[in-house]
C-alpha cells in the first residue's frame, strides 16, 4: 500500500502528463502502473521510488488528469442531461483509457450522448442509480 501511494503521489506530481494510476495485485505480488509509454526515464524513476516492489507497467492511452479532465466536463453536463430524459446513473473512468457513463438503457442512449463529446474516449453502458442502504435499529 505504502509503495502504491508513493508511486500515485509521484505520478501526479512529476508526470502528470503520462501518469494514468496504479493497482496493487496481490495475487501475483506487483505494483502495475498505467502510464502512456513516453520517456524510459520515467518507468525507471519509478521503479526507483519503490525498489524494493516488483513494477509491472501497463501501457494507458490517456494520463489520469486528462481523464479527471473529461469526467468532470461530463458531471457538468448533468443538467443538460436531466432536461433531455436522460439520467446519468454514475460517470467514472476506465485507468488509462476512458470516461464510463453509466445509464438505464445504454443501447437507447449511447449514439446521443457520444454525439455530444465528439473526440472524446466516452463508454457508455448500463448502471442503475445507487441506493444508500439504511441500517435496521
């Protein structure tokens, strides 16, 4: 855990350009890092970081912040959304690859919504409105 957030830390302080966030494996013992394939420099000032982890690094198509970037852009548009009939159930992101819409009825919605964020890696799929659990007194 310590080794996963000394890399995050990093990741988004030195290399916010290629940093697309990191996962702990525990079946196979590694620390995999997502980050858009750039400079080798950067894989090895990581695995400096954390010497003492075995590094796996993935390749990412789009840095954490960019995605962070479209996701928010996404959230805004709530509204816009609500008016049409359409109600976003959960907006997250995919590491390293793309912001997931989650709707009732992806297959109904999904050519309209992507219609409104031309180039942008947008996933829409089913997902229904959490429900807070309560607890029993």
């Amino acid at each position: 855990m310590d080794a996963a957030t000394t890399v995050q830390e990093a990741g988004e302080q030195r290399w916010p350009q290629v940093y697309a966030g990191v996962e702990l494996d525990l079946e196979q013992n590694l620390l995999q890092v997502r980050r858009i394939p750039s400079d080798p420099a950067v894989d090895q000032a990581i695995c400096a970081l954390v010497s003492t982890v075995t590094v796996r690094f993935v390749d990412a198509v789009h840095s954490e912040r960019q995605l962070a970037a479209w996701q928010a852009r996404v959230h805004a548009d709530r509204p816009y959304w609500q008016i049409r009939g359409i109600v976003l159930n959960g907006i997250s992101t995919d590491m390293g690859c793309c912001v997931v819409v989650a709707v009732d009825d992806p297959a109904r919605h999904r050519a309209t919504i992507t219609a409104r964020y031309p180039g942008l890696p947008i996933h829409v799929e089913h997902g229904t409105e959490a429900v807070p659990l309560v607890g029993q007194a």
